[in-house]
C-alpha cells in the first residue's frame, strides 16, 4: 500500500488516540436514511438537528458536509468536495454498546461515515482569503459577562442578544453569512454579553438590488460592538474529500 492510500485509508477510518488500536470503536446498531421533512419544504425544513446524549448520537436534517463537520471538528469552509455534500439530507439514528463519551461518538460517526458512505478522505493545509475579526481603534463597546454558564443566544432575524460567549465563536458564527472563514484575531480571551442588530442597516423600501450581506455586519459590528474584519490571507487545515457515496449503503 501506498503511503498516501494509507494514510487516506486511516483518516477515513478516524483518528486513532491509541498506540496499537487498529480500528476504531464502532456504534452496535446505527441507521442512515433520506431525510423527508427537507423534501417536503416548509418551515423548519432546512434545519438541522444534532444531539449527543452518553451512548447515542440522533441527527436529523443534516447533511453529508454537517457530518463531516461534526465528527472530525471542523467547519463548513475546512471542508473541500462535491457540492451535493451540503445539499442531500439524512436522518442518522445511532447507539453504541454502552455509555460513550462525545469525543468517542465523533470518532464512531467517523467510522459509520467510512462504512455507509464510503468516505475517504485526507488532511491538507492551504492558505486561503479570510477576514480576521480585530478590535476597533476605540476598543470593544462591551462587557465581559459576569454570569456562569454555557453560551446562551436570543435573537430574531436581524438581531440577537448573546450571553458568555468567546470571541473564538463569534468568528465561527461569522462565517457562514459572510461565506468566508473568520479568525479571531482580537486578543480577547473572555466570555462576553453582546447585543447585535442588524435591521436598522436595512433599507425600508424593497431594494432593486438584494442588500450587500458584508457591507451591513461589517458596519453592525464597528458601530455596535467596536469590532472590525480586515481582509488577509491566513493557512487553514482543510479536509479533503477524496470520495464519497451520495447514496448510504443499506442499513
């Protein structure tokens, strides 16, 4: 075997923590099915739905990229294959034999993933565009939360209130609707109470043009929060697919 098959072949089959284990731990009953709800269309239907309970692992409405996400621990632009990747949705119901923790879940879905998909894959570094998230010449215009507890959100469409977050995951969130990976560039260490709208950057009539996504958090973020994005080039650690079955092997 070839070292990089090999190595393809180990990533595929997940991380392996360790020495002389030579596969890796494996649900004892698992599902994967088409999901319907996102056929069907209506409300709701293009969310999806993750929990990891000690033992179990229900998804549903995901895709094959949200799969891949949550097992190997990534984000959506770490991930570089086939566009169905984020189209095609399932439902995955899984079990272990006994209780596992949630690091042992991911890296069960990484095998079941290899096993019902056929995925194969390998790790890559490359340097690609990004916004790095800084703060502003005036400094941040809020507070270090003095509450305990996990992160909490609250919000509607255009605007959001969040409770103890990092910075590290206020990039992450800013990625998706800025379609470009964001880095926490702000030396903020903290968790953090924010508060972000985005309505009042909206106009009031019914533009000709749709309204630049961009433009609007960039000066949401200065404005509000004392935050800015600069454009740079950073190196990321990329997954990439090498292949994959759009349709699962039966269960």
């Amino acid at each position: 075997m070839q070292p990089t098959v090999a190595v393809t072949s180990l990533l595929a089959l997940g991380s392996f923590a360790a020495f002389g284990q030579l596969a890796p731990p494996a649900f004892e009953v698992a599902s994967v099915k088409p999901n319907l709800m996102s056929k069907a269309g209506g409300r709701g239907s293009d969310r999806p739905d993750i929990k990891a309970a000690p033992g179990s692992l229900t998804m549903r409405n995901v895709n094959l990229s949200g799969c891949i996400q949550w097992a190997y621990e990534v984000k959506a632009y770490q991930i570089s294959g086939p566009d169905w990747l984020g189209s095609k949705r399932f439902d995955i119901l899984a079990k272990a034999g006994g209780p596992a923790s949630e690091k042992d879940l991911r890296r069960m879905l990484q095998a079941l993933l290899a096993e019902r998909f056929k995925l194969a894959l390998h790790r890559q570094t490359k340097e690609l565009p990004v916004y790095a998230l800084v703060v502003a010449k005036n400094g941040p215009k809020f507070h270090e939360s003095q509450s305990e507890g996990e992160t909490s959100f609250q919000g509607r469409k255009m605007s959001m209130s969040v409770q103890r977050i990092p910075m590290s995951q206020v990039a992450d969130f800013l990625s998706n609707p800025l379609r470009m990976p964001v880095v926490d560039m702000t030396g903020l260490k903290g968790r953090y109470d924010l508060d972000l709208d985005l309505a009042a950057y909206l106009p009031t009539e019914k533009p000709e043009t749709p309204p630049d996504v961009t433009a609007i958090i960039t000066t949401a973020l200065q404005e509000q929060l004392g935050l800015k994005l600069e454009s740079r080039k950073a190196t990321i650690d990329m997954l990439i697919i090498d292949h994959a079955q759009e349709v699962p092997t039966e269960n």
